[in-house]
C-alpha cells in the first residue's frame, strides 16, 4: 500500500514519511500533483536491485548452458554481388 505526500507535506513531516516508509512499504511524493518520487526502505530498495546480477555474471555463471552455439556446416549457396 502506498501512500501520496504532497512535497510540501513531505518536506515538513519527513520523519512521519520515513516511518510509513518502513512500517507500511513505499510512499509516494508528489509535485503538482503528479508523482516524482518514491521514498523506500533499505530492504525494499536492496531487494529491487540487488537480486538481479549483472549480464556479465548471468552469462558467466550459465545462462548458455545447453544452448547449441556451432554453426551448421552445410555448404551456403554463391551469392552475386552487383
């Protein structure tokens, strides 16, 4: 559940902000409006971002594994070239 702040609201009762942020999850901030921002925990924030690795350790660790990479030996037809 997430709740909106106003930004003036927000920057006054920041405090009020941060411990919604922990006890209840994500809190939108918003500007005239419209959402600009989101103020999260550490562990929500470490949990968006720190579960995925990146490409270079994902194809490092496997991610090829099984896949058939050779290329087939079958003799490609001539083409002509203007």
């Amino acid at each position: 559940m997430s709740t909106s702040w106003q930004l003036q609201d927000a920057k006054n009762r920041f405090s009020q902000v941060v411990e919604e942020a922990l006890r209840d999850g994500p809190q939108t901030v918003t500007r005239r409006g419209e959402p600009v921002v989101v103020v999260v925990s550490v562990e929500t924030w470490e949990k968006m971002n720190g579960s995925r690795p990146s490409l270079k350790a994902y194809l490092r660790d496997g991610a090829l594994d099984g896949l058939d990479l050779d290329r087939d030996a079958t003799e490609r037809r001539p083409v002509d070239l203007p």
